[in-house]
C-alpha cells in the first residue's frame, strides 16, 4: 500500500493561484457597486451623501472582504492539509476533510488522464467519482508509475475552459447580475437575467453532486446560489409579465 499527501511547500502555490482568481472578483464588484450606486446617486445630485458614503462604503468592504478572504484561505489550508490518496491491491482511494472517501477499483475507471498542467484525474464508472491529484504531492514520479500499472493514462490533455479559467466565469456571472439589476435596455437586461438563470442553475447541481467540495461550503454556496437564482427568475418574471401586459418600462 503506498501513501501520498501534499507538499509542505504546495499551499504557498495554492495560495497564489487563488488570490490570482479571487482578488480580480472582489474588484469587479467594488467598482460594479460604486458606479452603478455613486455615479446613479451623483447624476440625480445626491453628491453629498455619495461623499461620506463611498470611503465608509469602501472601508467596510475591503474590510470583510479581507476577513473573508483570511478565513477561506485558512479553511482551505486546513482541508488540503487533510488529503489523502491511497493505492492499494489494484484500488485507489481519496480522503479528504468533511468530504465523502472516493474508492474506485482498477476494473471501474473509465479513465486517467494527465493534464497538461501536470495534474491528473481519475474518473470512475459514476461521474461523481472523481479524484483529483495534484503535481504537488510527494513521490510523484512513484505515483505516476502506479497510476500507469492502474489503467492506461491519457497525456496531454487539455483542461475544459471553465475548468482552467474558473474565476472567468466568476467575473461574468457578476457582470450579469450587475447589468440584469442596472441595465437600463430590456434586451441587455433580460439577457443577462437569462444567462445568469442557466449559469447558477448548472453550479447549483454541479455542486450538491460533487464529491470533492467540504459540507460547509457546500451548504454556504447552494444558499447563495439559490438566492442569487431567486432574483435572476423574479427578474426574467418581472420583464415577461410587463411584456405581455404591454406596459413599457421607461
């Protein structure tokens, strides 16, 4: 039986990678919220209250939004510490910290593939069975060596856009939300609402079945994605209701 956890030094990488996706997401809705609340406020001359509220505005923001961030990194910290990947007697096994333990024998996986960032992923019969491996974990050069006695390896291949770009679609899904709540065009704006109806209703089930994902933060994203779906629909409700009614929005 042959162990492996991550690298003492892998989080430094990790932590990289995710100010790299997040910090541009926390900018994006500062300068969304202080154009389309300040500027508005502004144009209808309420520059007085835009001039004491928009640095206490933007204290409080990038206060929790540091707070925030300071505690997701040491929650993460915490669960990748926790990682396990296990090979024995033709089976391979992953344990990771408030997640479900993903077991899948050599005769039901469907495939390894190598990306070409260097990781792998080990994906069983059910599509929730999916190992994750980082290039960051100790005796990789041994591992790799069980991973071909396991099953055939895919090389090369190449990760899914959304997969390599995750924070991309983070950005957009804040663009819409903040054009479907501002917009001033109907056809922008219901597009937008419809975009973000199809974006979060596929997280939403991408998430609930996902192996790979800590109860907590599931528990914290299913409720924001839910939220965030109830105000795209009633958005979507709100533009087809006045459209049939024929009551022109100015």
């Amino acid at each position: 039986m042959s162990e492996y956890k991550l690298l003492p030094s892998a989080f430094k990488e990790i932590k990289k990678q995710m100010l790299f996706k997040i910090v541009p997401i926390y900018l994006l809705i500062g300068v969304g919220v202080w154009y389309f609340v300040f500027f508005k406020n502004n144009d209808n001359g309420d520059t007085v209250n835009a001039t004491w509220a928009l640095p206490l505005t933007i204290a409080i923001y990038v206060a929790f939004s540091g707070v925030g961030f300071y505690l997701g990194l040491k929650r993460q910290k915490a669960t990748l510490s926790s990682y396990r990947l296990t090979i024995s007697e033709g089976k391979i096994t992953r344990e990771l910290l408030n997640t479900p333990t993903i077991s899948i024998d050599n005769i039901f996986i469907r495939s390894i593939q190598k990306f070409e960032t260097g990781n792998y992923e080990v994906q069983g019969m059910d599509p929730a069975d999916e190992i994750g491996i980082s290039k960051h974990l100790e005796n990789f050069s041994s591992l790799e060596a069980q991973l071909n006695e396991l099953h055939p390896v895919t090389l090369n291949v190449k990760l899914a856009l959304w997969k390599k770009y995750p924070h991309l679609l983070g950005i957009l899904v804040v663009v819409a939300m903040l054009l479907a709540r501002f917009s001033e065009n109907k056809v922008v704006a219901i597009s937008a609402a419809a975009f973000l109806v199809g974006v979060l209703s596929w997280s939403f089930f991408e998430i609930r079945r996902s192996k790979n994902i800590d109860a907590r933060t599931k528990r914290i994203a299913n409720r924001a994605l839910i939220f965030f779906l109830a105000i795209a629909c009633l958005s979507l409700l709100n533009f087809v209701m006045l459209k049939l009614l024929g009551i022109n929005q100015k």
